[in-house]
C-alpha cells in the first residue's frame, strides 16, 4: 500500500521552486545587510570576540610604523649621541667571560667567521697575545671601523644636508662622512679609521668605507684584517631613538667571502648628555713612564 503525500496539493506543486526561491532570497539578503543569520551571527560571543581581535590587530599594526624625526631636507634626523650595548668590543663571536672580560652574546651573522686557514692561524696567535699586542687597548691605536661603533664609549653624528660627521669619545676618533655619493679619491694614503662615502638609499644611510691599513682588530679577541678591507655600513633608524647598524666586511687577503655584523644603536636621551674625552694616549703614558711631569 502506498501511503499518499501528506502535503498540501499548493505545496507540493512548485514547492522545490519556493524554497529554492527563499534560499536565494536569503542568499541576496545576507549581501545587503538584511539578513537575519547575518544579525544573528554578529550577536554571537566568539565572533564579536573576533571582530575585537580584528580592531586591535589593525590598531597595533597602525601604531607599531615608527614616526622618525627627520631634518628639515626630510631625511631621519640621526643628530645625537648613541651608544651600543653589548659585549661587541670584547669579541664580535659568542663567547664565555674571563677576567675582566664580560660574557656576551655575537653580533657576527651566523655566527662564524669565514677565515682563510692561514688567517684563522694569525687570529689564533692574536687571541694568546691580546693583552699587549691589541692595538687599540693596548697601544691605544685609534679603533677601526666597524670597531670604533662598538667600543664600550659613546659616539655623536652631528648630520647636515651634505656631511654626515661622527665623534668618538675614545682618543678623539673623528670621520667626515661626505653624503652626495662621491667616489673614492685616488692615492688617498691608508689610515686606521678608511676613507668613508656616503649616501641615502630611502631612509638607509650608506657608507662605504675603504683605504684601511691593517694596524686595527675588530675586538679584543684577535679578530683581524689587511689593508684590502672594504666595509659597507647602514645606519636605518628603527624607531625616534634606536638606530640599526649593520656592517659588510669583505677582505679577500683574509675571508674566503664577505660577511656582516648587525647590531641595533641606543640615542642618549638624558637631557644633560654629553660627549666626553677619554684621553687613552695621556692615560697610557701615565701608567708607563709614573714619573713624568704630564700634569
């Protein structure tokens, strides 16, 4: 026996029809805002809990663009006093602490150092000598670049529209950064801080520095170099008062390739700052010759 449709005959003729017909006018509905399911899911706690998730990550992400302060040519305003605040002075890889020497963590991409096996032998010798042949601590050589960053002393960029010039606190170091893109002059004669050329790429400062002699380590741990060393450093400034600084180093006497430190730079903000003169020659010659009439 077949039971009949208990449907009414108005329902089952077109009924396919009319439901298709109201799913699509939902369909439509829910693209105009005058969808019930649409009002419904809105009330719903998880998704209004989303929806505030939402609001606060486009927030953040709008908050986190750092406002530089720029010159008055529109390029950041890197004026002021800075200072690293790491262990980079000591030794640019990992390492543990000794007397006198503080633990700290290396600013050296990856992590190694790519020596020629010769080098890597020097650098070896240079580690077991450091106390009296480090130049710098020792004979109180100026730094080096990109040595003379991360000593354990501030530094100041004074920035015009064509120079860019920075001031050490250690032995009076001093470097006239020429900021228009300018090649490097011929027969310059090597020094231990190069020759340094400058120029923006957006808001990147670019300097290439060259003309070394090879009189500088790159730290207290024998990390050296020769007088083809080329460095490229990039300043980019991170946020008002935090500065990334990154250095290329390329020298084909001593590394097999080129390779790059980075290392972020902390502007003094207190309001008395100020560079001071850490006068190394004058301490040195102190401590050598006690008697000396130099007061």
């Amino acid at each position: 026996m077949v039971e009949k449709n208990t449907f009414p005959s108005s329902q089952r003729r077109g009924g396919a029809k009319r439901r298709g017909g109201q799913f699509g006018d939902t369909f439509r509905r829910s693209f105009t805002g005058a969808s019930p399911y649409r009002v419904r899911a809105a009330r719903h706690p998880v998704i209004k809990l989303l929806i505030v998730f939402l609001a606060l990550q486009l927030t953040a992400s709008a908050q986190s663009a750092p406002t530089l302060p720029r010159t008055a040519d529109g390029k950041p305003n890197l004026n002021g006093i800075w200072q690293v605040l790491n262990t980079a002075a000591w030794d640019i890889q990992d390492h543990g602490g000794e007397l006198g020497i503080p633990p700290g963590l290396g600013v050296v991409e990856g992590g190694e150092i790519p020596y020629q096996p010769q080098a890597l032998a020097k650098r070896q010798q240079n580690h077991a000598k450091r106390m009296t042949a480090d130049p710098t601590e020792a004979n109180c050589f100026l730094p080096g670049v990109p040595r003379a960053t991360y000593m354990p002393y501030p530094f100041q960029i004074v920035q015009t529209s064509d120079n860019v010039v920075i001031r050490y606190q250690f032995a009076h170091a001093l470097r006239m950064i020429p900021v228009n893109g300018s090649k490097h002059a011929e027969g310059v004669p090597s020094t231990w801080m190069g020759d340094s050329r400058g120029r923006w790429e957006a808001d990147t400062l670019v300097v290439d520095v060259a003309n070394f002699n090879n009189e500088t380590w790159f730290d207290h741990a024998g990390n050296f170099h020769s007088d083809e060393l080329r460095v490229v450093e990039r300043y980019t400034m991170t946020s008002a008062n935090h500065m990334l600084y990154e250095a290329t180093i390329e020298d084909p006497k001593v590394f097999t390739r080129p390779w790059k430190m980075s290392m972020p730079l902390y502007r003094h903000v207190d309001k008395n700052a100020k560079l001071l003169e850490y006068e190394c020659v004058f301490y040195l010659q102190e401590e050598r010759y006690k008697n000396a009439p130099f007061k």
